[in-house]
C-alpha cells in the first residue's frame, strides 16, 4: 500500500482546480468572441461589435485579476499545509 494519501488535501486540489480555470479561460474568451458573431453578424455589427469587444475586454481583466488572487491564496494555504507546525515547547 502506498504512504501517498489516497485523495488530495483541500488546499492542493483548489489550486489544481484554479490552475485549470486559468487554462481553460483563454479558450471560453475565444468561444466568446467568435460565437456571437457568428450567431448574430447583423447585431453586433460596428458599434455593437466595438461594445460587444471592450465589454468582454474588460470582463476577462477582472476575471484574470481575480483568478490571480485566488490562485496566490490557494498557494499560500497549500504552502501553509505543507508546513509542519512549530512546536513552542521544543525552543
């Protein structure tokens, strides 16, 4: 039987899980670009198409920033798990 624990800590599987997000984001940012306009070319035409591309701009910098958070406290807690607590008695 292996000494590896069958299942993943908290810690380490929300950042495995995060880390798949950020893969998976630029291919929905691309599906959401292009499946509108081939939906409706009529619609988002010009303007609409200019409002339609700096609006998802400006959603996928608040969601890259806010994956990027999370992913920087998902590693801070994988590291503090990780990390065998000091023993105050042992000074």
């Amino acid at each position: 039987m292996p000494d590896r624990p069958l299942f993943l800590e908290r810690a380490s599987f929300h950042r495995r899980r995060l880390g798949d997000a950020a893969r998976v984001l630029p291919v929905v940012t691309m599906l959401l670009l292009l499946v509108p306009i081939w939906w409706m070319p009529g619609v988002l035409s010009y303007a609409g198409g200019a409002v339609w591309l700096f609006g998802l701009w400006a959603v996928l910098i608040v969601a890259v920033w806010a994956l990027h958070r999370a992913l920087l406290r998902a590693e801070d807690a994988t590291l503090r798990a990780d990390t065998p607590p000091e023993d105050p008695d042992a000074l």
